[in-house]
C-alpha cells in the first residue's frame, strides 16, 4: 500500500455506507446527556479540533482487521504471535480513544478501512508479503498520529494519543527490522534504472 499523506489520513471521505462513522456520531450525540465531563468530550468529538481523533479510531479498527488478515497468511509461530501482540495493541486504542471521546467504539470498520483491509488480503500470501502489506498499513497509522499531534488537544487526551503513538513507533520497528533482517527486502534499482523508470 503505498504511503497515504497524513492530510488525506484526516481527510478521507465517508461515504453512507460508512457505518464506523456514523456510530461515532451518534453515540457523541447520545453520551451529552451524561455527566459533565462525558458532556464535555462528546461535545468535543463532533468538533473540528478532535476530527483527527475520531479518524484515529477508525484507522485504528481498520488496523485491527488488517492484522487478523496478516496473522491468517503468517506460517512462522514467532512472526504470528507478534502480530497477534500488534493487534490487541490496536483493540486496545480503539477502545481507550472512543473512551476518552465519550463515544461507543464503532462495530465494524468505515469504507477507508474496508480498503486497507481489501488491500491487506490482496498482498498478504505468506510470512514475507503479510510483513510488507502490515508494515504500508503502519506508515500510514504512524502518519495519522504524528499528524492529531501536531494540532492542538486537550492534555489528557495528548498524553494519551502519544502513548499510543508509542505503540505504533514500536509496530513499526519491529516489522521493518524483522523484514531487513530475514533478507526480504528488495533489491534497490541501480541508479541508472530508477532514472529510467
């Protein structure tokens, strides 16, 4: 998958069919009847300073059916389990997030999500492939959380975003060393061929 911008990790559309989306909506609407401060942060969820966030919910369910795929076409036990740790890394973002926002963690994944994971399943064959596509998806998660940071929230909730900025740094890593040291990478274009192409 290639790189998403982190403006279009904010930006991407949500079409009808976006169920995700419109849980997170109206379960904001729902919670303001609750105490004060469940008031404040659902009140906070539809407004454009925490947008990012309710985006960083739906990446983060998206990423948690990108890894069952992955896990699925993994053969080696030690690549498996990692994974797996990966995963319920993610479940766990996406309940602390939908939490901290005062909001029901949506059911299933947005149409953008239901694209990461089409994307996962088409490239996802094996050890090697399931490691490539999962490591795409995590570019594009790392980018999103750099991004909420970059712009104006409430401390708690920062503290929070960045602790689970945390966990995708460490996703990363792990897969990228992992791929470079089981020798999957491939071989770079000679400089006169990537000119050409």
């Amino acid at each position: 998958m290639a790189k998403a911008s982190s403006r279009e990790a904010q930006n991407a559309p949500n079409k009808a069919g976006s169920a995700g989306q419109e849980e997170l909506d109206a379960a904001g609407g729902a919670e303001q009847q609750g105490s004060s401060g469940e008031q404040a942060a659902a009140g906070a969820a539809g407004g454009p300073a925490l947008e990012p966030l309710t985006a960083l919910v739906l990446l983060d369910m998206a990423a948690v059916e990108a890894y069952a795929v992955a896990i699925r076409a993994c053969r080696a036990p030690d690549i498996k389990k990692q994974l797996e740790s990966f995963r319920q890394d993610h479940e766990r973002h996406v309940r602390e997030l939908s939490k901290a926002l005062g909001v029901a963690p949506p059911e299933q994944p947005d149409e953008r999500g239901m694209s990461i994971q089409r994307y996962t399943e088409l490239s996802a064959r094996e050890d090697r492939t399931a490691l490539v596509a999962m490591r795409g998806n995590e570019e594009l998660t790392n980018d999103a959380y750099a991004s909420a940071l970059a712009g104006e929230l409430p401390e708690e909730l920062r503290k929070l975003v960045e602790a689970n900025w945390q966990d995708e740094r460490r996703h990363i890593r792990w897969i990228t060393e992992e791929i470079r040291t089981r020798g999957w990478e491939l071989p770079e274009l000679p400089s006169t061929l990537a000119e050409v192409a």
